[in-house]
C-alpha cells in the first residue's frame, strides 16, 4: 500500500526476506517498506534510489548443500588442469571425466581462463573476495559456494558484523555461488577485518540480532503461534477468518518481542527461521571450515566472470527503460571484452593474501 493506494501484489516468500527499511522494485517503481499489517504491506516511494533486495525469483531451484560441494569439488580440480594442461587437453579431460558436451567443455575452460586472467578461481580450501568500484559505492564479493540456504544466513551474519565495525548497513545480494556486500567508500574493510567478520564464535547469537525486526521471523511465528493454541482457529459455533488470525498472531508477536524475548514459542519462530528457511547449521560449519582457508582480497578493474551472476542480479533491479534480460547480456559482453583487454595488456591489480 502507498498512501492507501494498492499498488500490487508479492508473495509470501518474498515479504520474509525484507526488513523494514529495505527497497525494492515494484510496479516500475522503486518502494520502501515502512511497516507490515496482516496480508499487507506499507511502502513509501524511494525515487531515485536503488533496490537493495533482488527481483524475487520464485520458480528459480535453489543450488542445495551438497550440490555445491560437487562444484567446489568441479573447480577444484579444473583449475589444477588449467595450470598444467593446454586449453585443449582440459577440454578433453571435462568431456571423459563429466561425460558433457564438447560446446559445454570448451566454454566452460573458456570461462575459467577469464577467471585466472583477473583474479583467481575459488576453491574449497580458499576464501576469495573481490572488491570493484563502481562510482561512489564498493562492491565486496564473497565466493562461499555453499548453497543460497546456506549464503542467506551467512551474509547476514557477515552484514551484521561490518556495520558494527564500519557503521552504516550494507546493500546484501544473494547468490548459489556467494553473497554481495555493496558499501560506501568509508565503510570500506581490510582482509583483516573480513577476517573477524567471519569468525565462529558468536555466531548464532549475531544471527538471531541480525533477524531480529525482520519480516522472516514474524512469519514464521504464525504458525508456530497456532501450533502452540496461542492463536486459536476457531471459536465456539464461531469460524474465524484469514486476517483475523493474522491480526492476533502479529499482535502477539510484537508484544512478545518487546516484553519476553525468550518465550518457548518466539524461540521456535526463530529456530524455523534459521533451519527451515535459512540453512544455518551450513554457514556454521563454514565458518569453521574458513578459518584454516587461505584468504585473498582482490581489488579489480572490472567484475570477474564469477562474479557477474551475483553482480547481474543487483543491477537489473535498475533497469526500468530497458528489457533486463537483453540488458544483462550486453553489459556481460561489455565486461567480458574488459577482461580479454586486461588479460592481454597485464593491467594492474592489487592483490593481499593472507593465511
């Protein structure tokens, strides 16, 4: 709702990644949310500003856990080919071992000598974060190839961690591959001070500071309000409505917030939020993992090919003049002919490196 006026519809879904606060794209135009009620949401026009949450991509599957240890696993091992092998010998090596197509095979070796020619290829035993500048904003990605699940609670903890040490929130855009963090100039970071953001300790605790006041946990509080008979669905010879139980359960939940935060029932809200929707107990056991990692921050002159995905993601939320899926490819070939100039020219990039 603006000003009373509807505006359009979302899914349920996509209303439990927000905060309020956060912008996002609807109706052409860019909103941001300002309060929920039951089965609606109030937004202020945001003009001129960019979206800090992606389109919503509800028929799009998810890249599961253990899925993305075989890639880790795939990169892993063609990056060792590449370092050793021709360009042609590794082509064959992708056709016999993974039993794919020569087309697939050879842009796929293609691709990772993008990769190398500006940055390096992450694996499962390295922590790569790239940093480009674009204007007035730095753009930080993280390759944590362990799942959307699994990156969506670990940005929030690594999120939630910088704007305690730099201040200020930051843009998150999530991906399969990794996360997004776009900062301000002055909210810039050290490899160190990544460091600390992805330490273990700590880390469920800043988790659940970090949902606290999202739409995610109040979500999920209705059905676990119902489940527990906080929220009855009927009454005696009296049915109940949809909105009525909305209406209850909502109340109920921001008075439990702000009087008795350890309730068994808000507890379990946030337990749901964190095993169900968000993939916790993965970003927890990577950040175990990453603690023994070698770490490299990479400051780039252009968007790698491994990043551009998550990258594609932020910007088409801007592109209201121009079709977003012909305006992602032109602007990949765009990068992809900045890479093969740097690639052949040898431009300058700065690189730290640490254990």
């Amino acid at each position: 709702m603006l000003k009373r006026r509807r505006l359009g519809s979302v899914e349920e879904g996509f209303i439990k990644c927000l905060q309020i606060g956060d912008l996002f794209a609807l109706g052409g135009r860019v909103v941001r949310l300002i309060d929920t009620g039951v089965q609606e949401a109030f937004v202020e026009r945001a003009d001129g500003q960019l979206p800090t949450i992606p389109r919503w991509n509800a028929a799009k599957m998810p890249l599961t856990s253990g899925v993305a240890r075989a890639v880790r696993q795939l990169r892993a091992d063609l990056a060792y080919q590449l370092r050793r092998e021709s360009d042609a010998v590794c082509v064959d090596w992708l056709v016999e071992q993974y039993q794919i197509s020569l087309a697939n095979a050879q842009a796929m070796v293609e691709q990772f000598r993008a990769q190398l020619a500006v940055s390096d290829v992450p694996t499962g035993d390295s922590m790569l974060i790239e940093l480009y500048r674009d204007d007035d904003f730095s753009h930080y990605f993280f390759h944590a190839l362990i799942g959307r699940s699994a990156n969506d609670a670990l940005s929030r903890i690594v999120a939630w961690r910088m704007k305690n040490r730099s201040g200020g929130n930051a843009l998150v855009t999530i991906d399969d591959s990794g996360f997004l963090l776009t900062l301000r100039r002055f909210q810039e970071l050290t490899l160190e001070d990544w460091r600390l953001c992805f330490e273990r300790e700590g880390a469920e605790e800043d988790l659940r500071l970090a949902l606290r006041g999202s739409e995610l946990v109040k979500w999920q509080f209705r059905g676990v309000a119902q489940t527990g008979l906080m929220v009855p669905r009927n009454y005696p010879g009296d049915q109940r409505t949809r909105k009525q139980m909305h209406w209850s359960t909502e109340t109920i939940f921001r008075v439990l917030e702000a009087h008795e935060p350890d309730h068994p029932l808000l507890e379990e809200a946030y337990r749901q939020a964190t095993q169900i929707f968000l993939d916790a107990e993965e970003a927890n056991a990577f950040l175990d993992r990453v603690q023994h990692f070698d770490w490299q921050l990479r400051e780039l002159p252009v968007v790698s090919p491994f990043s551009f995905p998550i990258y594609a993601s932020k910007i088409k939320e801007t592109m209201m003049l121009e079709d977003p899926t012909v305006a992602v490819e032109r602007i990949y070939r765009e990068l992809y002919a900045r890479v093969r100039q740097i690639a052949t020219g040898n431009d300058l990039r700065t690189t730290a490196t640490t254990r």
